[in-house]
C-alpha cells in the first residue's frame, strides 16, 4: 500500500471517517489495536493522504459501527474515480453544509473568491443571507450554516480571503435598503474586498463566478456553484485555469481604497433610499 498525494476526492471520505469515528464509543487505540494498523496510518488515512483499498475502508467504518446511511455514504465516495472534478448536490443556493466545501475552507492559506450576481456568501450578513435564501423549509438552517462558515476567519490561523466583487450584485435589491445599506457597511469595513466596476473591461474568463483556494500542505482546489449543484475542481489543467482568472480579477479591479469609497457611496445611497420608503425593508430597485 503506497502512499500518494491528497486530492479533494480523498480528503472527503477520509473526514467522513474522522467525523465517525469522533461520534463513535470506539476508542483509537482499540481500533488501531483491532485493524492491526500503526497510529501514523490511521491519521493519513483520516486526512486523505495515503491510499487505502475500499475494502480497509469499509473495515474502518465496520469497527466504527457506523450508522447504515453514513456507513453507504462513505463507501459511495471510496468508489467515486479520482476524476479531478467532482459534483455535490445541494439545496438552491444552499451549499452551506458540504462538508467537501467546509473542510477545505477551514484549512485553506488563501481563499480568492469572485461573485457576480450576489455578494459572496462568507461576507454576507445574516439579513442578507435570509433575504437571499427567502422561506425555503431549509433556509434557516441554512443561513446558520453560512455564518458558522464565516467562523474560519477567527480562527488563529485565518486563511487570508481576497473577494471580487461585479458591480452588478450591488444593484441587486436583497432584502430591501435597510438590509443593503447594512450589507455595504459589511463591505466597507471588511479588508481584502474590491469592486470591478461595469467600467471595467470584463474578460470572458470571468463569466462565472468561482472561489479559489490555496493550501499549506496540498494543491489549490477551485468550487464553482450552479444553482442546486457544486463542481470541486483540482486537476492541473483547472488550477492553471482559475489562477489565470485569478490574476484576471486583480487587473480588472478596483484597489482596495477606491473599493471602500465605492462601498460607501452605496451605502449612503441605500440610506437615503431607507428613509425615502419610511421603513427598514422595502421592494425599490437601486
């Protein structure tokens, strides 16, 4: 059994496993004890970096006792090709509990994230995320999921987060201007945002929005969201892709300061649009 390099594809099964084992009465040294397996295989196992047959898999999960449902889940995924593009279903615009999105979100060094139609959702402000979401059965835990994902910034080892932001998503009403002008201070005193003005020469690289991540120890994966479905990509053809869109979004916009004036002026722009409605929320178009 040769070990091999993380990929996307293993790190989920492999925190499938770590998450089972956690909620399990089954204590590591028994395990290990039982599998006749040294610790250090275990945990690069747990993290996706050593190449396991599906066979010892499903022994892990079988000495774990896992639950049927989680049991076929993680067996789904040892079978699933390592294709170098993977697809996972989710509500509409809902992707807030994949668990392949949260965990490489939590160990990323950078997050390069752009939006075009809505401000990225590790930005969003709870009213805007609920505005956004609307009354769908899942939508408030959903929006839950989405600021215990904005957490990762106050972890003591932050992934630094550059966001790209299409002017069009200002001109998107969520919510009405009570919920905007609130989002537009988010942006104005968050660091790392910058605005691509519809001034801006818009390449066709970046058509479609994307998020970006870098890692310490593993190559970049790149998510890209459509509608009730998202594709994790880390092949090196898609990696050379996004970093060229990546380097696309830093020439194309604004700096960081001509952002925050931006921001402000939409900002007050939202205000006096709140007091003109003489109520918090409202169905004005900006």
């Amino acid at each position: 059994m040769e070990s091999r390099m993380s990929n996307a594809l293993s790190r989920e099964p492999g925190d499938a496993l770590r998450q089972a084992r956690r909620r399990s009465r089954v204590k590591t040294g028994t395990l290990i004890e039982e599998l006749g397996w040294s610790a250090g295989k275990l945990s690069k196992l747990e993290g996706g970096t050593r190449g396991t047959s599906p066979t010892d898999i499903a022994r892990f999960a079988g000495h774990l006792r896992a639950e049927p449902d989680t049991f076929e889940r993680i067996m789904a995924l040892a079978h699933e090709p390592p294709t170098g593009h993977y697809v996972r279903p989710h509500g509409v615009a809902m992707p807030d509990s994949l668990r392949i999105l949260i965990i490489h979100e939590q160990a990323a060094r950078t997050i390069c994230c752009y939006q075009t139609l809505f401000i990225p959702g590790l930005l969003q402000t709870r009213d805007y995320a609920s505005a956004l979401m609307g009354d769908a059965p899942a939508a408030a835990q959903a929006v839950d999921d989405r600021m215990a994902r904005q957490r990762i910034f106050d972890q003591p080892q932050a992934p630094k987060g550059r966001f790209f932001i299409y002017e069009a998503a200002l001109h998107r009403m969520v919510g009405g201007p009570q919920v905007m002008y609130e989002q537009m201070l988010q942006l104005l005193f968050r660091g790392g945002v910058r605005l691509i003005p519809f001034a801006a020469g818009l390449p066709v690289s970046l058509n479609t929005a994307f998020t970006f991540m870098t890692f310490a120890d593993h190559l970049p994966v790149t998510y890209v969201e459509h509608g009730s479905e998202s594709l994790f990509l880390d092949s090196a053809e898609s990696t050379k892709a996004y970093l060229m869109c990546c380097n696309d979004l830093a020439r194309v916009a604004l700096t960081e300061e001509q952002s925050r004036s931006a921001f402000a002026k939409w900002a007050d722009r939202f205000e006096r649009l709140r007091e003109a409605s003489g109520a918090a929320g409202g169905s004005q178009v900006a």
